[in-house]
C-alpha cells in the first residue's frame, strides 16, 4: 500500500468520485484476458471492467500486466468471490489482507462482493451459497462488511444472491434484510438482475414485486447475465445462473423498469464462461448503454439532483 496517496473520494453509494458520476452512463463488461488484444485495438470509450479480486492476488506477472492495461485505459470494478460475507466463522484473515492490497493497488471505481458464503473451517467452496436471514445472520454479516470497509477504507457494494434453496428458518425477507445491512453498515448496493429473475422464478415470487421492496436508493452498480433454463425432479422450472449466454429478454425488461426509476447506474454484463469473441460481449453493454440513455427516465429526486 502507499500512504501517501490520498485517499479516493467515495461517494455516499460506495464509487469512486473521479471514475464514476451520478449521470454517467457507464456500462461495461466483465474483463477476459483472451478479450485483451481486442479491446485495446477497438477504441472503446465510457466503458468500465470488472474483474474477481481473487484471479489477481498474486504479486505480479500475465494477469497484473493485463490487468493495469486495463485499468491505465477504463474504470475498474474489483468483484470478490471468497470473501465469505455471510459465513459463520471469522473473515480469513489472509484473504482479506490481499484483497485490501489489491484495492489499494488498483483504485477501482467500484469494490463489490456477495451475500452468500462460500468458506468454513479454511474450506473453500466453488458455489455462492445462500443464508438463512435472521438476526443473529444479520449482525454476522454487518460485522464482516465493516471489517472489510474498515481494511479498504471504503465502503463495498453487496450483490443480491441468486438463490436455489430458501430457508425455513429465515425470520425477514431478502430485501428487508439487504436494507438493515445498509442502514448499519453504510454499504452500498449492486443489484444483480438476473439474479433476481433467477430466483424469482425458482421460489416463484414476483421480480417486480422484490424490486419495489428493493432499496434502490441505495444501488452503485447493476449486474445483467445470461442464465440456464432446466427442469428441477417435479419437472418445474430451474433456472441455473450460468454467466454463460446473452441476456435474457425478461431480464432486460426489469433492467428497463429499474433504469426508468433511478436513472443511469453503471452497468455490467457478466459473462464468465462460453465466452463470445469481444464484439458480441461488447454489443450487450452497448445494450445496456441505448436503455440508460432513453430520455423517458423519471428519476428519482436523489438521483436527479446528485450531479
Ligand atoms: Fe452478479
């Protein structure tokens, strides 16, 4: 870390003043190194990239040349995957302590991780999993993001799970949940929609409906991904969040419903495995862009008055 760097100016939803203003429309997608080549002979501008914090915490070598090509060009957004936000045990110290040295490093416009767990007991797990939402849960999850705010001195956005299970011994809904995590922590908030649609149709509740109880006030950012359409045993749908395909249209209609309500917020196409050649990932964020630049928007007071 360097001290002597001032420190970066955070605004009140958890992004880097000097890459992100409130009426920039900024969309992006997730930052693939075979994409490199490709993305600095486009041109690109008002493009941002998102990265997991975890693919980068060694101390140099491909990625980090990679990385600050990147970063020297375009706003950056560090995505944590480990952090184990909403796990029972302690923050892995280690984990931490990298993930804090990355964010110095890089100065990203945006640091984000999840609502979920995915390590107990120094196990580490592939999946995001989901937790019960409870008090005790939540005081957990408030002590581990003010940890994390505390190490990065800034506050992180905490993405909305896609889930598959719910629990029976949940006492509060998702959202009130995500809005007692703000109110104690200051944290911000990146909205996943089709992460939403995903387990709306898994749990069979209305999107819409999650969304009006959503605290958007509160959103830094937006997530858009493909997902899988299956079949679960009782031969209902399942869909699998996948990150391995185009958006899908409903998706795109809650991101038209939710940019129409509070104006342009940096947006993300995520897509992690199947990858198209660049020009296909970069015409779904140029997607996202058409729809926050759509002169119909009725903002939201805040968010029309912020610039
Ligand atoms: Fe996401």
């Amino acid at each position: 870390m360097n001290d002597a760097r001032p420190a970066t100016a955070i605004d009140e939803r958890g992004r880097s003043r000097r890459d992100v203003s409130h009426v920039e429309v900024l969309a992006g997608t997730s930052f693939k190194h075979q994409h490199l080549p490709a993305i600095l002979a486009d041109g690109l501008t008002r493009g941002f990239f998102e990265v997991h914090a975890e693919n980068y915490m060694g101390a140099g070598g491909p990625p980090h040349r990679a990385l600050s090509a990147i970063r020297e060009r375009y706003p950056l957004s560090i995505h944590g995957v480990c952090m184990s936000i909403g796990g029972p045990g302690a923050l892995d110290r280690e984990h931490l302590e990298r993930f804090r040295d990355l964010v110095a490093r890089y100065e990203p416009a945006l640091v984000s991780e999840h609502l979920a767990w995915s390590s107990h007991g120094g196990a580490f797990f592939n999946d995001l999993l989901p937790l019960p939402y409870t008090k005790d849960t939540l005081q957990r999850v408030c002590e581990h993001i003010t940890q994390v705010q505390d190490a990065i001195k800034r506050p992180i956005l905490l993405e909305n799970p896609s889930t598959y299970v719910a629990f029976a011994s949940s006492t509060m809904s998702e959202t009130d949940f995500i809005r007692a995590v703000t109110r104690h922590t200051g944290c911000g908030l990146l909205l996943d929609l089709n992460n939403v649609f995903v387990s709306a149709v898994n749990h069979g509740f209305s999107p819409e409906s999650y969304l009006a109880e959503f605290p958007l006030e509160r959103v830094g950012e937006m997530h858009l991904a493909g997902h899988d359409e299956q079949r679960d045993d009782d031969n209902a749908p399942l869909l699998i969040d996948s990150h391995d395909r185009a958006v899908a249209e409903p998706v795109w209609d809650l991101y038209r419903s939710v940019v129409s309500r509070v104006g342009p917020v940096p947006t993300l196409i995520e897509w992690d495995s199947n990858l198209p050649d660049w020009p296909v990932l970069r015409a779904q964020a140029f997607a996202a862009r058409r729809i926050m630049e759509e002169p119909t928007h009725a903002f939201a007071p805040e968010v029309s008055n912020a610039a």
